[in-house]
C-alpha cells in the first residue's frame, strides 16, 4: 500500500505547500456518528497526482491548512456521495467546499439509479470490485489496521479515473452543464443551515395536537438538543423521541396524566418532573406563535389529487427513462408527498434550471398552474381529462 500517514501540524502544512498548485483532489472521510452528539472525524483521505495520503485528524489538532484546499476554487474537489464530508467540515470548522465534482450526482445524470454506491459504480464503469467489511469500523483506534488502511484508500484511489470516464459520457449527452449546476447547490452556505426546529417540525403528531401541546414539544427539543450538546450524548440517549411526544400531548391534562400512561417509564417521569412542569408553566412567547404559524397546512388528500400527483410522478419517471436520467435526482419523495397532501405546493426546485429543461413545456406547465385531473365515467368505460382548479 502506497501511501504518506501525515499524523502532526507540521507535516500537515508541509502537504499543503506542495498541492496549493495541484489541478485536483480525490477526497473522502471516515468519521463516527454514533454515540456522540457531535459527529467525530477520524481519517481524511486524499489522492492527488503527488500520490495518496491519509490525514490522521485524532492527531493532527489542527487542519486549517488543510481546509484551504477544499475551499480553492482553483483545485476541483473530486468526492463520491461527498455531501457528509462537506456537511462536516461546514459544522466542525465553517468551511464551505468550492470547485466540486460528485461521482454519485453525476451518476444520476447517465443512468437511471440514484443514489448509486461507489461500489456499484466502479463495478460498472471500470470493472473494479471493492468490499465494504470496513465501513462501520472503528476508525477512532489507532494504530489503524492493513484493512482499515486498505479500505481507506480504496475510496480515493479510483475517483479521478471515475470523473473522467462520467465526464466524457456527460459532455456527449450535453449535461455537464446541468451536473455543475447540481455541484454548485453544495457550495451554498444555505445547503448546510439547519433550521434550529428541524425535528419539531419533522414531528408525525403535529397535526393532531393543540396549541399547548405544540408549545410543549418545541421546548422539549429544544431543552434536549442542549442538554446532549453539553453532555455530548446522542439525542435520544437524553429523552426518547416517543416520551417527548407522549408528554407534549399528555401533559395539559396535569403532570399526575403522565405517572399513569403504561407508555412512559415512571423512573424517566419522576427524574424530569419538575422540569416538565417549569417548562409547561411558561406562556408561550411571541417566538414561539410564529414557529407554530410555520407548520404547513396539510389539507386531506382526495383521490383526484392523489392520482393527478400519481400520474404526475409516472410521467416523470418516464421522461427519465427516456432521457437516461435518475428520478429521484429530479424529485425527491418528499415533493411528491407534498404534491398529494398540499394543493398549494408547486415544486418550486422543479420549475427551475436544467429540471424544468428536463420535464419540458407541459409538465412544468401542470406544476406552474397546480393542473388537477377529472375522471369522467361513462357506461361502456371512463375518460380523463386535466384542468386548472
């Protein structure tokens, strides 16, 4: 195994002075997610025409130096589902990537499966077969096994024969325009901001509960997310999801409600009972209202919604398949659940760019205009017709 372990500051700096100049990066990360709140960066590793390096981030303090490559607009950053490591860098250190080639975006554009492996991938377009038995290893151990080694360098030492290959199959489809454009979504300080609310509104029950109860689940995940920052524990290690939405609902019928639900563990109730009650006690502020005002209006799916959004996703997928291009690169699950429970909703991410040169004049013209379907039954069978509300 060819390769430099840069495991100190200054043999970190000395590796940047030597690629400020360089044309490309093949980048990937290992990192553990789990058990903790913030996620851990073990292992960088990265290829370029001077060879292949794995960055020990466990001892090299700081990375800074490294960072600056990433954020290059001169260097192009080749990575494969390179969107977490981004994200990681954004969260850990506020770096923003600049120059961005993805081999799993780019995939979506010359076939028909996304998201698709790196495994998959290489196996088809170089013939290279790699195993996974690494993925969730403990990448925090040192010394790092032959295997982990091994593993490690195998996500970057094929990258820059991969980009190639897609870019000449992208150039002679005339979609490497519309690839770049997808890159560019990960250069935006906005593609990594959370909304602070994220997981209150990602919530299942808040259509069924009252303003009280709403008011009560906001301060419950915010009161979690702060107690497992500063003991740096995974969420759910702190309150269960299922006792946060039990106890939002329960607790405006009186804090005894909660001592005899079978659902909630009474030692959990009694260790976090005055803190349900101060939190319950406080009106709610103006903060708060709006917050709860931003939940969207899910109005109840009828059946000509539900087929004209069916049939719209149908002939999406078509289209794709005509053109070669993966569905869910176009629209998301999420959009289409939209479109079966949201009249209002149009997909803006549709109506835009190289997605509304793909769907064409009549379907970004259904989505523009919110088009519904009507079936008209006759005796001897039935006919469909499309209309605007």
């Amino acid at each position: 195994m060819d390769y430099t372990l840069i495991d100190s500051e200054e043999a970190l700096t000395q590796f940047t002075t030597h690629h400020r100049d360089v044309d490309w990066l093949a980048i990937d990360t290992e990192f553990i997610g789990e058990n903790r709140y913030q996620t851990l960066l073990c292992l960088i590793q990265v290829g370029s025409t001077h060879g292949s390096f794995l960055i020990d981030t466990l001892k090299v303090g700081d990375i800074s130096s490294f960072l600056q490559l990433v954020s290059d607009e001169r260097i192009t950053k080749i990575t494969h589902a390179g969107e977490n490591d981004y994200r990681l860098f954004y969260e850990l250190y506020g770096t923003l990537p600049r120059s961005i080639f993805d081999t799993q975006l780019a995939a979506g554009f010359i076939q028909p499966d996304y998201p698709v492996s790196f495994q998959k991938l290489l196996d088809k377009e170089l013939k290279v077969k790699l195993g996974k038995d690494q993925a969730i290893s403990q990448w925090d151990r040192r010394p790092l096994s032959n295997k982990q080694i091994q593993y490690a360098l195998d996500d970057i030492r094929y990258l820059k024969k991969l980009s190639e290959r897609q870019i000449k199959k992208l150039e002679r489809s005339g979609r490497l325009e519309w690839a770049h454009d997808e890159f560019a979504k990960w250069e935006l300080e906005s593609h990594y901001k959370d909304d602070e609310h994220r997981e209150f509104f990602r919530n299942k029950m808040l259509g069924r509960m009252n303003p009280e109860s709403l008011v009560m689940l906001m301060r419950l995940y915010t009161w979690r997310d702060r107690e497992a920052k500063r003991r740096d524990l995974p969420r759910e290690k702190v309150l269960a999801e299922r006792i946060i939405t039990d106890v939002a609902i329960l607790i405006p019928s009186g804090i005894q409600t909660l001592f005899h639900n079978r659902r909630l563990p009474e030692k959990t109730i009694s260790r976090h009972k005055d803190l349900f009650e101060r939190l319950y006690a406080q009106p709610a502020t103006e903060e708060e209202e709006a917050v709860i005002r931003r939940i969207p209006k899910v109005a109840r799916t009828d059946k000509e919604q539900d087929m004209a959004a069916d049939l719209l996703f149908w002939l999406i997928r078509h289209k794709c398949n005509q053109l070669n291009i993966a569905p869910g690169l176009l629209l998301r699950g999420s959009s289409l659940k939209k479109l079966k429970t949201q009249p209002s909703y149009q997909a803006s991410e549709l109506l835009s760019g190289w997605r509304k040169e793909v769907l064409g004049q009549t379907l970004s013209s259904w989505l523009e205009n919110s088009y519904r379907i009507e079936v008209n039954q006759h005796p001897d069978g039935f006919g469909i017709q499309i209309r605007t509300p």
